[in-house]
C-alpha cells in the first residue's frame, strides 16, 4: 500500500509553511523587499569586492582562502544529511519502488547523451578555433611532479572499482567522508526498506525524518545567510593567488572555453525548456543567488543543498530532485566535458600532434569513460587527461602540466554549465516520470499567468510519483 501523496513537505490540506523556506502560500504578499538585501545582489557585490582585494593586495588571499574554505565546509556539514533524508522520504512519499528504479534509469539515459553531446561540442569547438596552434612546446622542458602535486598520486577508478566505492563499507564512514554516492545509495535502500514494511508501521519514522529534514533546512538558512562573505573570501583567493595577469597566457584557450559554455548553455536553455516545458531561462532567474553563490565559490557543492530545495519549490517531485541532481553531481559534468575536450586538442596542437577523426573518436570514448566519476578526485581533469594521453599515446604525460596555470580559471566556466546541466536534467526526468507540478511551475515561474486566488491559496494534492 503506498503512502499517501504529500505536496512538498506537507500533507494534502495543510496550512503550514512549506520546507526548505519556500513560499507560505496562505500568507497575503508582501511589500517587495530592498534591493541591497536581494543574496544575489550581496553575493554580486562580494564577488566584486574579493576580485579587487585580490588584485590589489594579493598578500591577503592566504587569510581570505580559510573564510571561503569555512564557508564551503559549513554547507558540506549538511550534504550528506540533506541528501539521505530528502532521498529515503521521497522514496516513502512515492510508495512505488519500481518508480524509483524507472528514475534512476531515465537519470543515466539522460546523463550519458548530455554528457555525449557536451564532449563532441568541446571537440568541435577545438578544431574551428584551434586554441594551441602554433605554440610548439617542448614535453620535456615541462615538470611532470607538478602534475603529480596537484593530483596528490591520486587515479581515475576503472569501472570495477568503481561500482565497488559506491557501496559503502561503513554507513558512519560514507556520512564521515561526505561520500554522496554511498549515502545515496544507503538512503535508497533505507526508503526501499520503509516502503516495504507500510505505512501504519513506519508512520512516526517518516514523520520524525519529515521534522529532521526541517531542523537540516533551517540549519542550512542560517548558513546560507553567510555566503556573500563566502563568496568573497574564495574570489579574492583565487585572484590573489594566481593573478589577474594569467589570463594573458591562456587567452585563446580561456575564450575559447568561456565561448563554448556560454553557447552551451543557449542550448541547454532552448532544449531543456522543449523537453520539459518549463522556462528554464525563467529557473535559472529564480535561482540566479544560487548561480552566483556557485560561480564565487568555484563549488557546485556550496549550492547542491539550495538546488534541491529550489527544484522541489518550483514542482519537481522530492523523490526525483534528490535522486538526479546528486547523482548528477558524479555522472552529468557536462562543463568538465566541454573543457575536458577542448583542452585535449589544445595540449596536442601545442604539442604539433594532429589527430584524425579516427583518434578523435577514440579519445570522445575514453574521456567518456573517465569524465565519469571525477567528482571528488584531486585534480580530476588532470588525471582524466593523462589517462587519454597515456591509452591512446598522443603526448607525454608531462605535457599535462602545460595547463596548471589556466585550470583553476576554468572553474566558474565549469561550475556553471555542471549545476544548469543537473537543473535541467531534473526538470526533464521529472517531466518524463509524470512527477512535474505544472501547476506549481506556473504559480512560482509565471506568476503573471497565475490568478489572485492560485497565489494566495493552497493547492490540492500533488501527487510525487
């Protein structure tokens, strides 16, 4: 018997407020608030601010790195218990297992074409512009442990090992380690397990996990009240510590990736709102603090909490917005793939390495292969770089190298595209899984579409499915 449906956190004819601080809808609407306490505007003016501190007094950036590192690791603190709850209550919610299993399966269908298609955008994008033409570096004047520094001796894990780290040894020690793929796979199970017992049994389980996941939101609002000081303190560190004058030595490759994000994301706009019918331009407005807080912070992890909250706001089901977008996290960079591959074909046309379309397609495969799972892994795109490299002989390892000083420029380019990319991808899943409220799209993406009486009261019974 499955559970009854619930509408976002609350039962069917409830009154209360909604989670995760979203909309109390039987409230009368208020006076618009100032523009200087808009979180996008005070996470704008951080980014500003530590842009300029870190150019001017670089001295500083070691000091202002712990404030943005203090912040990210405040927001890690409530990932993990975020994710298990939100995941095994959805699963109770929706009562079918076979749903679940028809999600998980239309989020990886979904995730391996996005991340196809990112791949061959980038490997296009290389061969018009040809970012590393002409440069004529020499492997061996490079410095191969600076590589393996920055990748602290880590590896890509083959598939095997692969499948095995997701299964976690110890649940204490997947929630120790904020390993997400292992606490979301111990969540399904959880909400398997709950499911199958029954709602009479388990009701004041649920229920107690439903007053959990409210304590995890509003710890999470107190936190996210201090990420324009985040904010400011990752920027300024990462100006202060590279320069502002980096972007001169790299100029052709940085335009050339910051370009291809930004068609992309054109793309993901236009495809994104066909498949799931929702103005993702319309999304990505309403959540433009979360954007922001993601590009000052070069972490998509310092948002992954937000998300999930912001897409069960605007209609996406529980069991859907915590399935795909923290599995998204590890299988959907779709901005890591698009950098990914424009900078293998800037490391061998520096190198004076031409590639057939033959090579070309081989290497789509392996970075197809090691793109998955990156996140995590210290200097990922190091190592997934090196592993093409190495399987396909196209370069000395060492050759890597020739992009540390450009890598960490590329985080905002990568951030953006990685978090559009897991938006969408759970707005078209949920759209797929009839678990989409297209009522509540319209209410909170179309307000002007909505009449008095749909803003100011509650709606009916949302079915989670």
């Amino acid at each position: 018997m499955p559970f009854p449906q619930w509408e976002h956190g609350r039962n069917a004819g409830e009154t209360g407020p909604r989670w995760g601080g979203g909309m109390d809808l039987t409230k009368p609407e208020r006076a618009p608030a100032r523009w200087y306490r808009s979180l996008f505007v005070q996470i704008a003016i951080g980014v500003v601010l530590g842009i300029l501190v870190g150019a001017f007094v670089p001295s500083a950036a070691t000091a202002l790195g712990i404030v943005g590192q203090g912040f990210i690791r405040l927001i890690e603190m409530v990932i993990a218990p975020l994710v298990f709850i939100v995941v095994v209550t959805g699963i109770v919610h929706v009562g079918d297992l076979r749903s679940v299993g028809r999600i998980a399966g239309k989020a990886m269908t979904y995730f391996v074409i996005a991340s196809t298609c990112a791949l061959v955008f980038g490997l296009l994008v290389g061969n018009l512009v040809r970012p590393g033409a002409g440069l004529r570096i020499d492997p061996s004047s490079l410095d191969a442990s600076a590589v393996t520094a920055k990748t602290a001796g880590g590896k890509i894990p083959d598939a095997g090992t692969f499948i095995l780290d997701l299964i976690p040894s110890s649940v204490v020690d997947a929630f120790a380690t904020n390993d997400i793929l292992q606490v979301l796979v111990f969540a399904v199970f959880v909400g398997a397990a709950i499911a199958a017992i029954g709602p009479e049994r388990t009701r004041p389980l649920v229920r107690g996990l439903d007053l959990c996941l409210e304590v995890v939101y509003r710890i999470l609002g107190w936190v996210m009240r201090l990420s324009p000081l985040g904010a400011f303190g990752a920027m300024a560190s990462v100006v202060g510590q590279y320069g502002i004058a980096t972007l001169s030595s790299y100029g052709l490759l940085i335009m050339a990736c910051y370009a291809a994000a930004a068609v992309f994301i054109v793309v993901l706009l236009v495809v994104g709102q066909l498949l799931s019918g929702v103005p993702v331009w319309r999304f990505v407005w309403h959540t433009r603090a979360e954007f922001g807080l993601a590009l000052g912070t070069a972490s998509t992890e310092a948002v992954l909490p937000r998300m999930i909250t912001r897409l069960t706001d605007v209609g996406v089901s529980r069991s859907v917005a915590g399935l795909v977008v923290p599995t998204g996290y590890s299988f959907n960079l779709d901005g890591a793939a698009i950098y990914l591959s424009i900078a293998l074909l800037f490391l061998t046309q520096a190198f004076g390495v031409p590639l057939t379309l033959e090579q070309q397609v081989a290497a789509l495969g392996v970075l197809l292969l090691t793109s998955k799972g990156m996140a995590g892994v210290p200097g990922s795109s190091f190592l997934a770089l090196s592993a093409t490299a190495t399987s396909l002989g196209l370069f000395p390892v060492a050759g890597v190298a020739l992009l540390l000083g450009a890598d960490r420029i590329m985080d905002s380019m990568r951030v953006s595209v990685n978090l559009l990319g897991n938006c969408v991808a759970a707005l078209v899943v949920a759209r797929w899984q009839g678990a989409l409220d297209r009522e509540r799209v319209d209410t909170v993406l179309r307000p002007q579409q909505a009449s008095p009486e749909e803003t100011l009261l509650p709606k009916a019974t949302t079915s989670l499915s």
